[in-house]
C-alpha cells in the first residue's frame, strides 16, 4: 500500500523536474482529477492506495513523463 499524499508528491517533483504542469482540476466525492499538461489523473481519495492501482496511476503518467520514470 502506498500513501496517497506520497503518490502525488512522487509525480509533483517529477513534473517540476519535466517542465509539465500538474494542478488540480476538480475533487469529487470519491476521485481528486488532477491534470498532468492536459492528460487527466484520476486519484482516489483514499488515504491509502494498493500497489496494483498506484502503478496503474504511474503507468497513465508516462505518456507526459516517459516509460518507467518512477523506477528510476
């Protein structure tokens, strides 16, 4: 289980560190929509996040961020 607030911290720096803008779009009753330069990120608003779900969350912001950035 991952931290909600650790997954969004991880993708925050490695946005600022792309150059990309990552903002809130909107918060709804159970998701928080962030958008990562024009790609929405739905998150959970739960405050913790399964293995399986966070690297789902990873995986759609490597289309912005490139394949594999939160390994390295």
């Amino acid at each position: 289980m991952a931290k909600r607030r650790d997954v969004i911290k991880r993708i925050t720096k490695a946005a600022a560190a792309a150059g990309l803008t990552w903002k809130i779009e909107r918060e709804g009753a159970r998701h928080t929509v962030y958008t990562l330069d024009g790609l929405r990120i739905p998150i959970p608003r739960h405050t913790e996040i399964g293995e399986g779900l966070t690297e789902d969350i990873y995986k759609e912001c490597a289309a912005k961020l490139g394949k594999g950035w939160w390994r390295q």
